[in-house]
C-alpha cells in the first residue's frame, strides 16, 4: 500500500516508496517554485502595462484622483470575469473544458428577472440565480461524466441550448431589474471600493483554499493529471468531474447576479464570450490545457492583465479589434511560452534526477 500522488488515498499493491520518490518530490517543489515565478512575472506585466498607460497619457496619470479611480475601475471591470475564471480554472485543472459559461450567466440571469422570480425578493432572486446555474453545470458534469460526451461537444451543445433557453424565457427582451439590493452591489462602496470587487476577493480567496488545502483539490489536480491512477487510487472520477462542473455553474450563478447588477437589467445576450475571457485568463495564468496543473492567483492576475489591457486600450481611444488581435496574439504566445517551458521543465528535473542516481 502506498498514497498517490497528491491525493492521500492508498494505492493497493502498489510499492511502499516508488523509484525515483524523493526526486519526484523536488520535482514538485520545482513546479511550485515554477508557479511562483510565473505569478511574479504577471505581476511584472502588469506594472509594464500601468507603466505604458502613464508614458502613453501622462496628463491623465499625474492626477492621483483619477489614477485611483481607474484602478477602481478595472477592478469592478474583472469583477464578474474573474468569478468565472475561478469556476473555469477548477474544470481545466481537472482535465475538462467548458464553453457553456457565458450562457449559464445569461439564462441564470434571465431567470432570476422575471418578474415571477423578483416577486420573491432578494433572496428569491439569489437562490434562483444560483440554483439554475449549478443544475445546468451538473448537466453537463453528468453528460462528460456518465454520457461520455466530449468536453467541448456536450458544453458547446449546453453553450447553445441555454441561450436559447434564455431567449424564450425572457422573449428576447431586455428584463429589469426592479430588487434595490442587488441593483446596489455595483453601485456601493466600501473603504472606496465596489461590493463587486469584496465578492470577487471572497470567491477567489475560497477557491484558493479549496484547490490549496482540502482533499477535493487535491483530487482535482489527480483527476486531470492521470485520471487512471486517480481511479486505481480509489478517486470516483465520474463523480469528481461531475461536482467541477457543478462548481463552474456555482461562480456562473454568482457572476450572473453581479453582472445583473452592473446592468440592473438581465437578456439572453449577457455574458458573451465570457467563455473565451476565461479560458484566455486561466491559460495567461499557467493553467494546464492538459489538465493537472494551475494556481487560482495567476487566474486572477490574467484576468486583471486583460482587463488592464481593455482599459489601457480606452483611454488611448485605439479601437475594440485592435484591443482582440493583441488579446489573440497574448494567448497565442502564453499557449507556445507553457509548452515549451513546461517540457523544459520536465527534461531539467529529468537530467538532474539522472545526475543525483550517477
């Protein structure tokens, strides 16, 4: 008997201490330094891009006030985003795909409008919100899970369907929101701060925890890194994978009611290419395409490098397809920079374990 990688779960028949152990575990003290310097870099970009915003329009940037609300606004900007982001990068880490995002907000938001459901008040709306969302997640959890659909079918398949669904609840109009609490979660501050961005730190900090210290991130990363051994390890993956993307549909509904609030308005056409926005910032951030490696932190600064690169293209007045062919470009380039400097990685590690045997 012996614990599998990263899980915690006996392995029966398998060796009490592997070949090769104690260099596995450098090599993963290596890739947790590799995390940390990647998230040092973003960090780096983001300054450069600050940096850029003020050689580009110092007459804005020399007035503290205005530098202090723009950076509110980006913020409030990433907000919804990046509430996705953290659901998004849970289902990628774990081997999985999920273009449906964007249209889970928009029928969570249509329904939680109409004029039946905000006839039951803030909590009404909320649980409405979050109940769709989570059920239409597990939907496509059950569809990749016990239909064996592909990732990207049976979530491009959900991608259409909720949209349509969305447009026939709401008859293709815009519904508004008449709930003054919700209305007032981006409108009111704290500290100078929108509620907006509190919840944002609040789902963010929870899914740091939730991949970092529990046993269900744990599972996580062992499901997307090699979902057999997770299997021979005593890991239900069909019910993991399942439950990451009722987890996706959870931050869906979540965003749903905070971009409801940034509108007061919800339409089936809200949340679009939220999904492309996601997968670009948890991809930016180091998330794996492959599954079984990521950090919510660098999903987070990828989607404040996005959103410091919408605000850094408006104030210079450059317009929306030159802002996507960079964005483009930037995800084309993370994509290349992951691959190779992930298997170079994997061959240093590899020549020192060779030199440490010698």
């Amino acid at each position: 008997m012996t614990l599998s990688e990263g899980t915690g779960l006996a392995v029966p028949g398998a060796a009490t201490e592997p070949p090769g152990g104690a260099a596995q575990k450098r090599s993963w003290a290596g890739e947790s330094g590799e995390s940390v310097a990647r998230n040092l870099v973003l960090v780096g970009v983001l300054v450069a891009l600050i940096v850029i915003g003020a050689i580009t329009q110092p007459q804005l940037y020399s007035d503290s006030t205005w530098v202090w609300n723009n950076m509110v606004s980006i913020l409030q900007l990433a907000s919804v985003v990046g509430v996705v982001t953290v659901g998004m990068t849970f289902v990628i880490i774990g081997g999985g795909i999920d273009l449906s995002v964007g249209a889970i907000v928009a029928l969570a938001g249509v329904w939680c409008t109409t004029l039946a459901t905000q006839s039951y008040g803030t909590v009404g709306m909320i649980f409405t919100a979050i109940v769709v969302a989570v059920s239409v997640g597990l939907i496509n959890g059950v569809l990749i899970s016990y239909g064996r659909l592909v990732p990207f079918i049976a979530t491009l398949a959900m991608l259409v369907s909720a949209r349509g669904l969305a447009a026939a609840i709401s008859g293709k109009q815009t519904q508004i929101s008449a709930n003054t609490f919700i209305n007032s979660l981006a409108s009111d501050r704290v500290l100078g701060v929108p509620l907006l961005v509190y919840i944002l730190a609040v789902v963010a900090v929870a899914g740091w925890v939730l991949l970092n210290r529990t046993t269900f991130g744990r599972r996580t990363v062992a499901v997307g890194g090699n979902p057999e051994a997770a299997r021979l390890a005593g890991i239900d993956v069909k019910l993991h994978t399942m439950l990451l993307y009722g987890l996706s549909g959870l931050c869906c509904g979540i965003a749903a009611i905070m971009l409801t609030s940034q509108a007061t308005s919800a339409q089936a056409a809200m949340g679009n290419l939220y999904e492309l926005d996601a997968i670009a910032a948890a991809i930016i951030g180091g998330t794996l395409l492959s599954g079984g490696r990521g950090t919510i932190v660098g999903s987070i600064l990828g989607v404040l490098i996005f959103a410091t690169i919408t605000n850094l293209f408006a104030i210079n007045g450059l317009s929306t397809e030159a802002q996507n062919m960079v964005k483009g470009g930037i995800i084309v380039a993370a994509v290349l920079v992951q691959q190779f400097r992930f298997k170079s990685v994997t061959q240093f590690f590899a020549r020192n374990r060779a030199t440490t045997t010698s």
